[in-house]
C-alpha cells in the first residue's frame, strides 16, 4: 500500500544518506525549494526540473512512526543552486543580477523573491516559449552539490589563489617547467637522518627527504604505489610541522583517506592536536 511504499522510500533515502557522507564526509540529503522546468533534449523525459533553493536536512523514522523527523544540518545554511545558475548563464546568457548579490536578510534567504526574479528574467528574455518556468514546489532527495562549494570559493577568491606561484603556474599554462620561488636553483636536498627530524614512526631516506622539503616550505608532489608509506611520510610529515608550530589542512576525495591518517595520528598521541 501507498503508506508502506512511503515509509519504505522514506528510510531507503536515510540509510542512503548516511552510507554517502560515511564516504565522503559531506551530507549530500538536501530539502529543495522551487524548481526551473526546462527542456533538454539529452533527458529521457526531454525536460529537466533543477532545484533553484536547497538546504542540507537530517533525517529519521522514530520505532513505530511513519512519518519521518525533519531537521535542518546545523553545519550548513541555505543556499542557491550556483550549478543552474551557471548553466542558464552559459546557455541563454542570463545574467541573474539578483541571485549575484547578497539577497539576504536578518531572516536569511527570501527565497519567495527569488522565484519572483528568476520569472521575470524567464519572461524577460521570452524563454517560456522554449518551456522554461517556474514551480513554487518542495521536495527532498539526494544532491551531490558538493563540488560547488569548491566552485563557489574559486569564483569569489581567484585572485587571492592566483597569488599562490602553483596555483599561477597551473591557471596560466602549466606546460611550462615549474620554478618554486623557494629553492629557484632546484637543488637536491641530501639524504636525512631521522635524528634531524621529530618523526614518531619510522622514515627512510627518500620519506624523510620529502618531509625536509615540506618544512622549508618548498612545492612538490609524492607519488607512490599502495604500501609504500605515503600515509606514514604525511603522519611524520604533520608531526614535524606541528612541532614547528605551524598550521596544516590536510584534504583527500576520500573519509576513508582522512580516517587512516587520523588514526595514525592518534597511535603516535598527537590526536589531542
């Protein structure tokens, strides 16, 4: 029956929800509210309906209740769809002035006023001819909207990244060798003992090489193959920077990669930092 389809779909999309962020450590169940209907011939239904506002939710199903507990994620705030407003720019030239500025208040986003803009820049440029509207709707479900975030920052912060001499290098060619204004001779560091360095598990050589450059802050990349210490040289290489009293982000595409470096940490006692 529909109650038990329901209920069904309801702890489906939470069990979903929780194996995701387990795996990339972002919440990914968003409640939407409005969406742009418009036509794509690449869709099976030859339109597509894109969530104009979002906000990330937690959900669960208390033992013997059908209805589901709605909250919002305290970690994050509502926010618009950048990945349509991008592509109707891209697409039709709309430039949505409105969904570019700061459109909110003591009261957070006036999402009502938002719907209201994105019709009249529909109307505006006569896309309704072309099946283009609005509908004033509500739905949950799973959205992977968090490379946008990435997006976002890139698009408010270029310049300052742009004064980072890798990031330059690579937006402006990158087919060109590579000279770190820190070692611009390029100049080999010789091999380190670990009693130059604080490493509290073992490191050879070349490991402790990569840690030294690490720490005279100088730009490179360390490849290597499954077991060969890459987890190992960054815990040593975290440690040593700590003692240093410097500040690290460490970031990887996978919790799974976070959690292995952090366990190593706290197998050395440096998990209270």
């Amino acid at each position: 029956n529909e109650e038990a389809t329901f209920v069904s779909r309801v702890r489906g999309l939470i069990s979903k929800a929780k194996l995701d962020e387990q795996d990339s450590g972002v919440n990914n169940l968003y409640i939407t509210f409005g969406s742009l209907i418009w036509n794509d011939p690449k869709s099976a239904t030859g339109e597509v309906r894109s969530p104009i506002f979002m906000a990330p939710i937690r959900m669960t199903v208390k033992r013997g209740q059908v209805m589901p507990v709605i909250m919002m994620d305290d970690s994050a705030t509502t926010n618009i769809n950048y990945c349509l407003i991008e592509a109707l720019r891209a697409r039709t030239g709309m430039k949505l002035q409105w969904f570019s500025d700061d459109m909110s208040d003591d009261l957070g986003l006036d999402i009502e006023r938002g719907l209201q803009e994105m019709r009249s820049a529909i109307l505006d440029q006569r896309l309704t001819e072309q099946g283009f509207r609005v509908e004033t709707d509500i739905s949950i479900g799973m959205l992977r909207f968090n490379k946008v975030r990435l997006w976002k920052d890139l698009d408010d912060h270029w310049a300052q990244f742009m004064s980072n001499p890798v990031v330059s290098h690579l937006v402006e060619g990158g087919r060109q060798q590579f000279v770190d204004p820190k070692n611009p001779e390029g100049i080999e560091l010789d091999l380190v003992l670990d009693s130059e360095l604080l490493n509290p598990t073992a490191a050879d050589g070349a490991q402790s090489i990569a840690i030294k450059r690490a720490l005279s802050e100088q730009s490179f990349v360390l490849e290597g193959p499954p077991g060969t210490g890459k987890s190992q040289t960054i815990t040593n290489l975290l440690a040593n920077a700590l003692a240093k009293g410097k500040k690290v982000l460490f970031v990887a595409e996978k919790q799974a990669a976070l959690s292995v470096v952090k366990e190593r940490l706290a197998s050395v006692g440096l998990d209270p930092f």
